[in-house]
C-alpha cells in the first residue's frame, strides 16, 4: 500500500504532459481526483487497521493523509507548467 504511493505522485507530472498534449484541459482535473479519492480509500483502511489502538496510531493514520493530501497539492500544481508545455509542444508539432 505505500509502495504504490511514490509511484502515483511520479506519474502525475508526466499525465500532466500527456493532457497537454492531447490538448484537453477538461481531463486535468482527473488524475489529481482519482489518487485524491485513493488516499482517501487508503486512510479508510489504515484507521480501520487501527481500530481502537492507542492515540499515537490514530496520529500516525492523521500523518499519512496530511502529507500525501499536500504532496498531491503540490506535484498537482507542479504539473501545470508541464501541461502548457505539452500544450506549446503541440502547437509547435502540429501547427496548420
């Protein structure tokens, strides 16, 4: 379950790329929700795991999804410069 998470977050930059050079800036939105509803899943199952443990667990289940809802923030809105360059790329490819 975590080993999937740097693999997500490495591939967002590169679906961002991809978007842009299809040019359609309506399906951005789509990578960031499907691994924002991922890491929502995986916070269900990992609180679930915890069940009714101590605090310190409960905290570390709250850790997990604060860091990867802002690493999400983050490669989601480093991923935009990616996109107009996709975007540049195929107007410099296929130009009419």
């Amino acid at each position: 379950m975590f080993h999937i998470m740097p693999r997500i977050f490495a591939s967002l930059p590169i679906a961002s790329l991809l978007i842009g050079g299809a040019g359609q800036p309506a399906v951005l939105v789509v990578p960031p929700a499907l691994t924002a509803f991922y890491v929502l899943l995986r916070d269900r199952f990992i609180r679930r795991r915890v069940g009714l443990a101590a605090w310190p667990s409960d905290g570390f289940a709250r850790h997990v999804l604060v860091d990867d809802l802002g690493r999400l923030l983050c490669v989601t809105l480093l991923g935009l410069p990616l996109f107009f360059a996709g975007i540049t790329l195929r107007s410099m490819l296929f130009a009419v």
